[in-house]
C-alpha cells in the first residue's frame, strides 16, 4: 500500500469535515464531488447555494453530498462577527471591520475550523499561499508550544530510485514557507514535520535529519552553528524525538557513508524526514529529486497551525485537492 493509499484510508476512518472556500472554482467543485465518492468524509462549500449550483451543473461537478453555506446569510455569521472583534480588538480591530472580513470565505472558513463547526480547511486553487495563511494565523494560530508555521513535501520515490528498496518516501521540510529560519525555527520545523510524519503514516517513528554542508564538524561557519543549535532546542522540545545533526545529505541517506562521516549515530543512513537549513536549500532539493530522480512532490503541506489548515498550487489538478483534504483530515490527529 501506498502513502497516499493509507492517507485516503485514514481519511475515511476519521470522517473529518473540511472546508473548501473556493467555491467559484470549478476544480473545487469536483474535488467536493471526488471527495464524497471517495468517501474521505463530509465536505463544505461556501457561497451562494444557486450560484454553486449552476456552475456546478455547468462544469460537470457532483455536489449533492457537500454541505452548502451561504455563510453571509448563515445563522452564525453575526456571532462570528462578535467573536473575531473579541479575538482582535487588541489588535485595533472594529466590529465593522470584522464584519467585512468575515465576508471573505477563507475567513469564514478560519471561523468554522475555530469554532468546531468545522475541522479544517484547503485553500490556494484561487488564493495565494498569503491570503491563505493570513486569516488562519489571526484566527486558528500556532499550535501550542510552535511559534512557526512552515511547509513540507511528501517525496513519493519512484522505484527507479537506487533508494527506493529502503524506503519509498520521504519527507522535505520547509520547502515552501520560511525563507531563512533561525535556530528556533529550525527546532519548530523539525518537531512539527515529525508529528506531521506520524499522523500521515499511521504511527511510524519519525527519524530526523537536519542537514548542513557539513557533517558532526567537519566544517566550521554560522550557518552551521545555527543548524546544531536548532537540534539542541528540538531536542529540548521533545526529549523522545529521534534526531541528529548536523548531517550531510549522504550522511543522513547512505549507511556506508553514515558510518564513515557520523559512526554511532542511529540517524544517519535512517533518515526519513529531512530538515533544510533554508528555503534555498529546501526548495531546490525537493525540485531537483522531483526532475532528476522522477519522483512525485506532494504539497508543500502546512504546519504548525492549532488545526489543519492547507495550502495549494494555484495550477493544480482536482486530484490535489481531493489529496490535501486527505491529508488535512489525518493531520486532525497530530
């Protein structure tokens, strides 16, 4: 069984209600429709009940199963509106402009997820990863004990890859989000990718690689001191988690090389989750394993937030969608 295979199928155990807010996009629409025959659990819409419909029925999308709400007109929409005014008054917030806020469905959307109405939400298809992002750090905010919101890919490795007879997949982490973490950062993304990796795999021990140009000292420069740095506060944050730094990429993969560059230490040649020192880095090396090796980038994937909330390509296909709501549903368990 594939990854994606037993994130589907947690998906339908958990039965978790999600929220797609892009209702005017027609690749939204069939996701809604893909969802519910796949049955990854309930799905809501948000918008104008007949306008979803027409453009539903114009664009072939099966939405019959998903829950509408014309959430301008909802029931809740005046309560919300008192509740992000009490969330953000400090903040210079009035309750007219809370009021106009919450006419932006990603908003409604973030107020669902708080209040429980809802368990999380997909956004990017129209939005950018900002517009995105913004309201649900206002709303939702950061997990406790996390003060970053950070990204990571899901590389599926083709059986091709040299690697693949070791492991299938692996998880790149933030190749999408924080452009040039400091040391807490690192600590933030590291432990955050780790619960991401068990909740997503069903419970598999995540093995933490945070990787440099150097390996256990081989070099000596800031960028290092703050890659080992970060794995001193992981560490600090979660004393069971099973991490080691700083690591090359081939110390971090390769027994043989593990065992010239970093003996004793049972990260290296194990990992499954690596940490970039920096977007640079991360973000060139999940595309460059995407192209060269022929392998599949799932994300980026957020984290970090207090309830699940993802991000999504602009150019992408229903599938992706249909997939992050997988995703964001498992993610509940984190």
């Amino acid at each position: 069984m594939s990854l994606m295979e037993l994130i589907h199928n947690n998906a339908k155990r958990l039965q978790k209600t999600i929220v797609l807010p892009e209702s005017e996009d027609e690749r939204t629409l069939k996701a809604a429709g893909e969802c519910a025959k796949a049955g990854l659990g309930p799905v809501i819409l948000l918008g104008n009940p007949d306008e979803i419909a027409t453009h539903a029925k114009n664009c072939g999308a099966d939405i019959s199963k998903a829950e509408v709400i014309d959430y301008m007109n909802a029931p809740e929409f005046g309560g919300f509106v008192k509740d992000l005014f009490e969330m953000r008054k400090a903040k210079g917030l009035t309750e007219e402009q809370a009021a106009e806020l919450l006419k932006n469905p990603l908003y409604y959307a973030s107020m669902l997820v708080q209040s429980g109405k809802a368990d999380g939400y997909v956004s990017g298809a129209v939005n950018s990863t900002g517009d995105t992002i913004r309201p649900a750090l206002q709303i939702i905010k950061t997990a406790k004990g996390c003060k970053t919101v950070s990204s990571f890919f899901i590389m599926n490795l083709p059986e091709s890859s040299p690697y693949y007879s070791k492991r299938k997949f692996l998880f790149y982490a933030d190749c999408g989000v924080v452009p040039n973490p400091t040391s807490e950062q690192l600590a933030d993304i590291a432990v955050q990718t780790a619960k991401s990796y068990k909740s997503l795999t069903g419970g598999e021990e995540p093995v933490v690689a945070m990787l440099s140009f150097s390996t256990k000292g081989s070099a000596k420069h800031d960028d290092i001191n703050k890659v080992t740095e970060g794995l001193k506060l992981a560490k600090e944050k979660d004393p069971s988690l099973k991490i080691d730094g700083e690591l090359q990429g081939d110390a971090a993969l390769i027994d043989s090389v593990a065992a010239k560059k970093a003996p004793g230490s049972t990260v290296a040649g194990n990992a499954n989750i690596l940490v970039f020192p920096d977007l640079d880095a991360g973000n060139i090396a999940y595309k460059l394993t995407e192209r060269l090796a022929g392998a599949q980038a799932i994300g980026p994937l957020l984290q970090g937030m207090a309830k699940p909330v993802n991000d999504l390509s602009r150019g992408c296909k229903v599938q992706d969608i249909v997939d992050a709501v997988a995703v964001t549903a498992c993610q509940t368990e984190s």
